[in-house]
C-alpha cells in the first residue's frame, strides 16, 4: 500500500508541473494584458505540431536548431496574436470580446492544424522516453525532464522579472497600465512581448509532453483547464504560485483514488478551485482576488 | 473606428466558424438533386421510379472536431463504394450522386446536417458515426422517413424502435461479450480489470462486461476515466493492487495509447484486451513496440484476414487512396453497399421502398462481416480478434454472435 500512495503521490507531482507550466502562462498573459487567453491550449497542440510535425519529421532538423525555430517562430505568432487580438480588445467595454476572440482564435488554429497536419495523430520514437525507479515507484524519464524545466522556467522568469528592464516593466504593466503609461512604457508593445513569451512557454509544454500525450489534435486538453485551476489555488497572478498550485492538484487528485473511484479525479480538482474561489479566492500565495 | 474594424473582423470570423458546418465536404457534389420541382407524390408515384437523373445519397462525416482522422476515413469509404457503383454504370442508367456535411462530431450540427439532407430530398443517409449523435438525429429522420446508417455501437441505439435507422457495425454488446469470453474461455483469465471511457461508449461495454463476470462468476474489477484524461497511474496501480491478470480496456483513441505506454512504463504484468482502436494505425504508430506488444484488440475488420471481401475490398481502397484502410472505412464502405444494393433492388429511390429492402437485407457478403438484418435493425453480429505483433496486426479469429 505504501508503495501505491507513493506512486501516486510522484506521478501527481510529475503531471502538477505540467499544470503548473499551463498556470504559470496564463498568469504572464493575465498579468500583462488583465485578459485570459482561451486559445493557450491550441497554441500548445500548435507549437508540438510545428516543432514535431515539420522540424522534426519533415525538414529533419537537429533538435536544439528545431526547438530553437519552433521558439522563434512561436514567439513571433504569440506577439502577432497580441497585436491582432488583445491590444485592440482589452480596451473595449466588456471583456467578453477578448475572450471571444481568443475562445475563436482557437477554433481557428484547431482546423489550421488539421488542413495543414492532416487529422493522423504521429509521434517522436525514441523521443524521452523510458523509465527511472525510485525505490518500488517507476517515473518515466519525460516526467523528470518536466520537473527540471518547470523549475528552470519558473525561476528564469522570475529573474528576469526581477532584474531585466523588460521585465521590470511588465511588473509595472501588471500593477497599473495607466501609470506604467505615465511613465513612458509602451504597453502595448509591452503586451506583445509577455504574449510571445507565454507562447515560448506553450511551446516548451508542447515539446515536453509529446512523449507522453503523443502528437494529436486534442494534445492539450483538460490540462487547460487544470492549468486555469493551478493559477487560481496557487494565487492568481502570482508566478510561484502556478506551481504551488499545479502541484497541489496533481497529487490530491491522485490521491482522491484512495477514497473515490478514479473517474472523479477532474472532479476533485474543479471542486477544489470552487472551493478556492469561494473561501480563499487569492489562493495559496496570491496577495490579490 | 478601431472598434467598428474590430467588431467586423469578429462577425466575419464567427460567420467563418458557423459556415463551415454546413459547408459540403472535398469529394462530395454541391449540387442538389431538385425532386421534379415539388413533394415526392407530385413528382412521382410513391414507390416506383426515379425522382431525378441521379440517385442522391448524403453523408454526415466528423470533418471538423475531435474526430477528424476518423471522418476522413468514413468519407474515403463511402465515396469508394459509390464510385464503384458508377463506373459499374450506376444504377438502373442512374449515377448516384454523395453529398457530405460536416456535422462537427456535435450533436446540434448532425441535426442540422439531416435535416439539411432531408430537405434536399436525399433516399438515404450514411453516418453519423457517434452513438450520441445517432441518437440526437433519430426522431428526424423518423420524421423524414429517410433510411440512415450509423455506426454508433452503443446498446441503447437498438431500443429506440425507430424501422429508419439502421446499425452497420456489431453493437457494443457483441464486441464486450466478444472481449470477456475470449478472455476468459482462450486467455484463461481468473481476475478481469475493466478500465473504460466514462461516456456511453465506455459504460456501454462495462455493463456487458460486468455481468458477464457475474453471471460466469469471473473476479471483477473496475476503474473508470474521462475522454481527455492525460495520467492513469491511480487506475492502473489500483488494477495492480487488486491483483487484475488481464485488463480489459474500452476507451477512444488518444486514452488508449497512453494507457499502453504507461501499462508498460508502470511494469504491469498483464494480460489485456481492448476496444477496435488498438488495431488501428493512429493508435499502433503513436506506440513504442513494447507498449501493445501481444494486446488483443477486438474490432470490425483487420486488413489481414484472408477473407476474399476483406482482400478485394482492402486492394480497391489502397489503390484508390494509397493507404490501408482500417474499420470506419471497411464499416461505412460496407453500410454504402447495403443502401445502394437496396435502392437497386426496391427500382426506386423512394426512401420508404428502400428502407423497407434494407430491411430484407441477408448475407450480403462485406468486408467487415455478413450483413443481415434483424428485427432491431442490427446489420452485423460478427466481430473479429486480433493479435498485436511487432505493430503487426495479426487476425486471430472471427466470433459471431446472434
């Protein structure tokens, strides 16, 4: 039994980074622009198939050249996105245009990939896979290359948050776009660059979860969701947070196993977002609702 | 003006977004057969003759959603069947003529899509494929009296009574029967663990299942999962500790084969069976060999029978479209057949005459089983095991059920 809850208890920290990653972009888009990008998941499902589907399998290009492009290529499209959607939208009335652009968006990028891609889902053989034991509990070697970069992307964005010019003022952006305005910073620009950087980041989940997902059109499914539900228990707006919050619901909703059946597990974690919502709605960490 | 340029830019995408569902599909005529200009009795006498001077069937396909692999394969099948049917002249001097809609593997659009089919005067209608949405569409084509085929396996498609709606695959029940006893009777299995998709498709085939244990008395246990789920280490190490030797696994694509890599990556030693999609390429290929190697997989058509229907039916396909094909185009090639054998035996295409020839339909020889219709309009009662070897999918055997 003991070897059991300690399976679960590292496959949930294994799959609540990959929930934490998904937060931790939705918190950098929320911060910048105030909005949620509700296409987030088909940009991930897109990066994996631009970086799977035609720098791998079609141009042959060696791994750290192709991650490089799918980055670049990404960022350029997340910065377009910004451009084409959120600046022109944030301002209006209600923010139920933005939303509906970003909910249409991804509609559109959703067929995109299957004209472009065609429907047949594909994978990377060979690629991160096989397995590491840790006592009686095996982790598949994906998972551990998973938590490594989460940290490595939760604290490199922290830094450059922290010390960077760019960064700086999208904390200031984050905090008062007026004021940040006063001040002489673009925000509009400003929005463009936080947006390409969460689809870098759409991009490193994509690239880190082929292995385990596989390539198909439904590649980022409910872990949008959960990713939404790590941001919100983690403390909204709070990059640290994401992963408190992600890991927090991988392993309880593990967990939850133990004492319900297992098709209740989604279940279990958007009862604990309401719950948050409800009685603590700045989360774990989070200073504001 | 900013805000006028942004408000058109969303109509003009929302309208994008809408249009295409009703958009008729690559492969598929945009034209409509008019009826002669008025209802069917003005034009002419009901149950006898031709309408028009093309016979128009309609498709309802999954272009578009979560299921576009699979749609893409329905279209393949039914068009090859209707090509065949006009190079060989037609029927009676009357080409036939496909229309596809895209109903967007929702159940609003296929409402849409029928209805839309039924007011251009269609004789039958082929798909839509998910039990959801066959179900959604029944009481229109009922009210259309237009014969329809779906493959939907669920049970419960067989008590809606509807004598329009017709099943052109092995219903749930028969390939869940067909799962356990082979199991249990040829694997020798003593505890079965059944992981299933949470939806119809999965409980479908859990009930059966169940009952079987309980009526054989076979140990049983259970552990469910939703379409989408990306992690099922809970429900396998549960499996594990309740001591399964042989996993039973109905669920949908994408679930299937991360269950396979992670059956394998948890070291579970067992035995398992599983639902069509394991002999299907878009499962087999995202696979490493080690993760389904020696699976049983139980489904409509495997390309490796020696069956001379499976044989003519797979070289026709491949020479058509250059790939093999797997059981929605065999299924829905085959339901293709049974409408356009029943439109040249009623003469006609008044849809009543023909649904009522569907009904008359026995042995008619398909690649994916022999087609007879019973009394719940179910066409076919056989389901065939296969073995997974090196990504290989070897036939084992056929297993008819009545």
């Amino acid at each position: 039994m003991a070897a059991t809850i300690i399976q679960y208890i590292i496959s949930g920290i294994a799959i609540g980074f990959i929930y934490a990653l998904v937060g931790i972009e939705y918190t950098l888009v929320w911060n910048s622009s105030g909005l949620l990008n509700f296409s987030h998941d088909r940009l991930i499902t897109l990066g994996a198939y631009i970086f799977a589907g035609t720098m791998i399998i079609k141009l042959n290009i060696n791994y750290p050249i192709a991650i490089f492009l799918t980055f670049l290529s990404m960022g350029i499209l997340g910065a377009l996105i910004a451009q084409g959607i959120f600046n022109p939208l944030r301002n209006m009335r209600s923010n139920i245009f933005a939303v509906m652009g970003t909910m249409l968006l991804g509609r559109i990028i959703a067929e995109l990939i299957r004209l472009i891609w065609g429907p047949v889902p594909f994978t990377l053989p060979g690629f991160m896979t096989g397995t590491v034991s840790i006592g009686s509990a095996q982790i598949s070697k994906a998972n551990i290359i998973i938590m490594i970069v989460s940290i490595l992307v939760a604290v490199s964005l922290q830094l450059f948050m922290t010390f960077t010019k760019i960064g700086k003022a999208m904390r200031c952006v984050a905090q008062n776009k007026r004021a940040s305005s006063l001040m002489g910073i673009n925000v509009t620009q400003n929005i463009c660059i936080t947006t390409g950087i969460s689809a870098i980041i759409c991009t490193i989940i994509a690239i880190l979860v082929i292995p385990l997902f596989n390539v198909t059109t439904t590649l980022a499914a409910s872990i949008g969701l959960k990713g939404f539900s790590a941001g919100v228990i983690g403390g909204f707006g709070y990059l640290p947070g994401a992963i408190v919050g992600g890991l927090f619901i991988g392993v309880v909703e593990n967990l939850s196993v133990l004492f319900l059946p297992a098709v209740y597990k989604d279940v279990v974690s958007f009862v604990l977002l309401i719950v948050f919502l409800v009685v603590r709605p700045s989360g774990f960490l989070g200073k504001r609702a | 003006m900013r805000k006028k340029l942004v408000a058109i830019i969303l109509v003009g995408i929302m309208s994008l977004t809408l249009t295409a569902c009703g958009s008729p599909a690559n492969g598929g005529s945009t034209e409509t057969a008019s009826r002669g200009g008025g209802t069917e009795t003005d034009s002419k006498e009901a149950g006898t003759g031709w309408s028009g001077d093309t016979i128009e069937i309609g498709l309802i396909s999954m272009i578009t959603g979560d299921n576009p692999l699979n749609g893409e394969r329905m279209n393949q099948g039914v068009q090859l069947a209707v090509d065949q049917f006009n190079e060989e002249g037609g029927i009676d001097g009357h080409q036939i003529n496909l229309t596809i809609l895209d109903d967007q593997t929702t159940q609003d659009m296929a409402v849409t899509c029928a209805n839309k089919l039924i007011s251009q005067g269609v004789c039958g209608i082929i798909g839509p494929h998910r039990s959801t949405n066959a179900m959604a569409v029944e009481a229109v084509i009922e009210a259309g009296g237009v014969p329809t085929f779906t493959g939907g396996t669920s049970p419960k498609i067989s008590e809606l009574g509807d004598q329009y709606l017709f099943r052109c695959r092995a219903s749930d029940s028969i390939f869940a029967e067909a799962a356990v006893a082979y199991a249990v009777n040829k694997l020798g299995s003593q505890k079965i663990g059944m992981l299933f998709n949470n939806d119809d498709f999965g409980t479908g085939a859990e009930g059966v299942i169940k009952a079987y244990c309980e009526k054989n008395g076979v140990d049983y246990v259970e552990q469910g999962h939703n379409t989408g789920d990306k992690d099922f280490t809970a429900q396998l190490m549960q499996m594990k500790s309740d001591g399964a030797d042989t996993l039973i696994i109905w669920t949908h694509d994408a679930e299937l084969a991360i269950n396979a890599r992670q059956i394998y990556e948890l070291g579970l030693d067992v035995k398992v069976v599983s639902s069509p999609g394991v002999t299907m390429n878009q499962v087999i290929d995202i696979c490493e060999p080690e993760y389904i190697e020696g699976w049983y997989g139980i489904t409509d058509y495997v390309s490796s029978s020696d069956d001379p229907a499976v044989q003519e039916f797979k070289n026709a396909f491949m020479e058509a479209y250059g790939i093999e094909p797997e059981l929605y185009a065999a299924s829905y090639y085959g339901a293709t057949v049974i409408l356009l054998e029943a439109i040249k035996a009623a003469g006609t295409d008044d849809p009543t005459a023909i649904m009522e020839q569907v009904k008359k339909t026995k042995d008619l020889t398909l690649p994916n089983g022999t087609a007879s219709c019973d009394d719940v309009n179910d066409l076919i009662h056989n389901v065939n095991v296969a073995k997974i070897v090196n990504k290989e999918v070897v036939f084992e055997e056929a297993i008819s059920v009545e």
